[in-house]
C-alpha cells in the first residue's frame, strides 16, 4: 500500500485492475484504492506476473503493508509446499558456506537476473542451496513482501488470523467493544474507531448504533460496495445514507473516515463525478410492449416449480444483451481517448445494497446464455454481491451496465455511466398501462427502457436504435 | 395452518431472505417491496422458503394478494 499523501496512514483496496497471471509493467495500474477522501488508482512499481493478492477488495491495510505479490513468470512462483529444486551450482565454492553470501557470491545468473527484475538485492539473501547458493525461491520469498516497493509492515499492525470467510477485515477494538457491538447487534467492521490505533473504543460502538433500533447502516459484508458502480440510484435509496449519520458525530481524532457507508458514498460520488466530468452523456428513453413477454413468463412460470421461475429482469437482461451483441458502439470500453469495443458482452447489473450504495457486477458473456441459465446466475451475482463475495473480474470486466430500479417502484432512471464504459440502460416498474394498438385502446404491461450513451462513441440515431431492439427482441420472448 | 404458525413460518422466511429486517419491521401492514424493500429475486426466494418451509406453493398469479407481511401470512395460513 503506497502512500498517496503525506497524510495517508491506510488505504483500503476498493477494486482491483488486473488478475492474478497478468503480465504487469511498472507503472501499470492495479488497484483502485481508497483513502478516505477519494479513490484513486495505484500503479506497479514493479514488473512481473502477478502471482497473487495478498488483501481482499474492502480490506484496510496500513501505508507500507504488502498487498500484491508479482513474481517474473508463473512457471517461476514455486508451490507453497515445496521450494524448487536449486540450480546446480557451477563450481562449488566452500567460500560462503553457513553465512551470509557476498554480494555478487554464490549467485547463479539466472537467479541474479530474477532477483535483478524483483528488484531484490542478492547481498542481502541467505541462500538455502547447496553451499549457501542463493536459489530462486530464496530470491522470491525475499521479493515477496516488497512488492509494492514499500517497507514491511508494522507487527502491530498485522491483521490477526481471519475467523471466517465473512469477516475479511479484523477491526481492532477494545474488549469491552466488542462485547457491547455484540449486544447491540452492531458489526465492527463499519465503525471507524477512535482509539489508540484506530482502535474501536465503546464510544464509537454506541455512536454507530442508529437511532429508531434499524440495524446498524455500516453492516459488513457489503465490501464490494466500495467498488463504486455507476448509476443516479439514490431516488430510490431514500433510507440509505441518511440514517448512517452516527447521532452524536464525535472528535474523529485522525480517522476522518466516518462510517463505512459514508465512505462508500464518497467513492460513489467521486466516480460519478468522473464519469460526468469527463463523458458526454446523452439520453434517451422509450416504453417497451412487455404484453408478449408476461404473457410467455407467466405461461412458463405456471408449468414451473418455484425455483425455476423467471422474474421480468431476466428477460429484460438477456434482450439488452442480445442488443448489445447487435449495436457494438453500445459495448466496450472507452481508453486512452479511444473507443474499445467489446466482443463478448459482459452484462453489468447494478444490485443495491441493503444498508445502502450499489454494486454492479457482470454476468459474463449474457448474451449466449439461456434464460434459465441467465436467471440462475443472476440470482447467484446478486446474492453474492450482497453478501460480498464477488469475483474481481465479475468488478472488472462489465463492458454496458443495466439499473433495474423498477423492481423497487420508479417509473424510469437515468444512470450515470460507469467509466470506462460507455452506455448504462435503465428500466423502470413494469406496469399496467393504456396501449393503443391498431386504432383500438387495451390495457398492455409495459415498461420504461432508458440510455445514457456516450456522445464520443455513438449518437442519438444509433442509441434509438439500440433501444429500438430490446423492444423488438422483448416482442419474441420464445426466442430470447 | 393457524395464523399463528403461518406468521411464524412467515417471519422466518423474511428473515433467511433479507436477514437485515428487524422484526419491529414486520408491521402487519409493512408492504415487502416498498417498506422491507424486498425486490423482485428477493421476493422469489421469499416465495421459494415458504414453498420449502410450509409446502404452500404461490403461484404467480396470486402475488398481489401477498404483497404485504399479512397478507403473507393470511395466504400461507389459509392454504397450508
């Protein structure tokens, strides 16, 4: 975790920008972090593959704390288990044997020109081979704590062994907080604590709990939230932030963090700023004929049994998909002032969250799965997503996002784009509504389908067009 | 099934679907999208417990009659 300002004390990993097994340059960038004040990207200062993470996306870690590890190819990141075998010395040489090699000693060239591209000082490895030689993996588990270039971590302030999966991030606090957190149902995770340390104290655990007895609103499992997607959700977010206010704000002392929820609030607000800041939006909306889609899902829902039912969002997901397979300037990136189209349609939905703030991870290639097959993972993202356990590339790899906030009453939504995308589809409630059809007036279910598109990709003719699609794909729902 | 058993079985359900409702929130009148803000995969997995649970089956057609905690348990009681 570099610092990334002369007051930065911990940063918290909000989203990582590459996988394990990419090839990373220096200057590369590979997490988004947050600092309290606003997310930024961080770059390598390394260069390699990387071989894993060593923080999950959520955790706060301390300024100096590892929170990657990048080795030079994956053939060359030994197993945990065993090291692998040395390199068979040259000319053995009793020279350095049982103590610290000298600089430029016992050190095969093929060892020296890894620990040179890990930046790894050879002089200061004891080497495990034969005669004291400095091997590979000696090379690796020196290179391994200094990935981000920055000083070992503190011993107070290594995170202690993790309880369960659930509980990614320890939160020091004191005895009695945690036994009062306990009590009063509230989770120490979101509290920003403001004793010794950033220790949780009982104050704080009593300040966070919020009024009228609703759960505390910095409940946990929520981590992915801090990845900040992008869309106008709060209308229809009216308890969300609001009631995350700890009554009686006290001194913060040196963590100005506030709660978690505000956190999450202030990335959300400093991506959508990006996002508005840099993409001209344009919008669009029409109203989609959903007569022949209910119709076909509630026949099919009649011959299914519960857990095989469709919901409307499930139709709605795969013709967006569909038409974004169709209209390519709709799906992909836009990067270093270029637009990226996508091939493979990665589907980003945007799941709120119940104590607030939204995550929008992707259903990966949705454009070729069946409906059940969408639905299936659909209910799996969600329910993923609100207990926090998404994948990084299910973060990363959305290449259009889809809001749905008619499942919770709004007629039509606007989003804001999530960067580096470059169009979000809103649908609103579906709802009995007057339809005119062939000079006769009936009553049809429809819906409110919306675009924001980016003016430096497409234009208004050919975001019509994509809407104009989802509508007439919907028209056909045997064959989504 | 008595009323009872179904605002139990009920309850129950609420709570393995959106385990971050308190029970102060489960008004008789509380409406589950709006007031416990239950969406639609929500409410499908809310439908699925209470198939589980009590072998009431809702079929879709009769969503609007259970669109609130009582009449949740009203259903539930008076088909089970």
């Amino acid at each position: 975790m570099p610092s990334l300002g002369a007051d930065m004390e911990h940063g918290k990993v909000v989203e990582w920008l590459v996988k394990p097994g990419d090839y990373i340059h220096k200057g590369d960038l590979v997490a988004a972090v947050d600092t309290d004040k606003t997310v930024m990207d961080i770059e390598s200062f390394q260069e390699g593959v990387l071989a894993e993470f060593l923080v999950d996306i959520g955790d706060t870690v301390d300024v100096g704390t590892p929170i990657a590890r990048i080795t030079a190819t994956p053939a060359e990141v030994p197993p945990p288990s065993k090291a692998p075998p040395p390199e068979p010395p040259p000319a053995p040489h009793p020279r350095a044997a049982g103590g610290l090699p000298e600089p430029g000693a016992k050190v095969p060239p093929p060892v020296r020109h890894l620990a040179h591209t890990l930046g790894v000082d050879v002089g200061r490895i004891s080497g495990s081979g034969p005669g004291g030689e400095v091997t590979r993996a000696d090379v690796e588990r020196a290179a391994a704590p200094s990935v981000t270039g920055a000083p070992p971590r503190k011993e107070e302030e290594q995170p202690e062994a993790r309880p369960t999966p659930a509980e990614t991030r320890r939160v020091r606090s004191s005895p009695l907080a945690r036994r009062l957190a306990a009590e009063l149902g509230v989770d120490l995770q979101g509290i920003a604590g403001t004793g010794p340390g950033g220790a949780v104290t009982e104050d704080d655990v009593l300040s966070a709990v919020p009024p009228r007895g609703q759960p505390a609103a910095p409940v946990s499992a929520e981590k992915p939230a801090e990845a900040p997607p992008s869309e106008a959700a709060e209308p229809s977010e009216p308890a969300a932030p609001e009631h995350v206010e700890p009554q009686e704000a006290p001194r913060r002392g040196r963590r100005e963090a506030g709660s978690k929820a505000e956190s999450l609030r202030q990335a959300i607000g400093a991506l959508m700023s990006r996002s508005k800041k840099d993409i001209p939006h344009y919008y669009l909306s029409t109203t989609l004929d959903l007569a022949a889609a209910m119709a076909w899902m509630q026949a099919a829902n009649q011959q299914r049994p519960v857990s095989a039912r469709l919901v409307p969002s499930a139709l709605l997901l795969k013709a967006t998909a569909l038409a974004a397979k169709e209209v390519p300037d709709m799906n992909g990136f836009f990067a270093k002032g270029a637009f990226q189209p996508s091939s493979a349609v990665h589907l980003g939905v945007a799941v709120a969250l119940r104590h607030g703030g939204l995550v929008a991870p992707a259903l990966h290639d949705a454009d070729t799965l069946t409906l059940d097959e969408l639905m299936d993972q659909l209910r799996d993202l969600v329910a993923r997503a609100r207990a926090g356990r998404l994948q990084r590339a299910e973060m990363a790899d959305p290449t259009i996002t889809v809001t749905n906030l008619g499942d919770l009453g709004v007629e039509s939504v606007y989003g804001v784009i999530y960067p580096p995308q470059v169009a979000m589809v809103g649908f609103g409630k579906v709802l009995e509504q007057p339809w005119a059809h062939n000079g006769m007036l009936g009553i049809r279910q429809a819906a409110i389908a919306t675009l924001s598109a980016d003016h430096r990709v497409s234009d208004g003719l050919r975001g019509g067009r994509f809407l104009g699609r989802i509508d007439e794909l919907l028209q056909a729902p045997d064959r989504l | 099934m008595n009323e009872q058993d179904a605002r139990q079985a009920v309850e129950s359900a609420i709570g393995k679907v959106a385990p971050d409702v308190e029970p102060e929130d489960l008004a008789p009148g509380a409406r589950l999208r709006q007031d416990l803000e239950l969406d639609s995969l929500d409410f499908l997995r809310l439908v699925e417990v209470i198939a589980e649970s009590t072998g009431v089956d809702i079929p879709e057609a009769d969503y609007p009659a259970v669109a609130t905690v009582d009449g949740l348990v009203t259903y539930v009681a008076g088909h089970g």
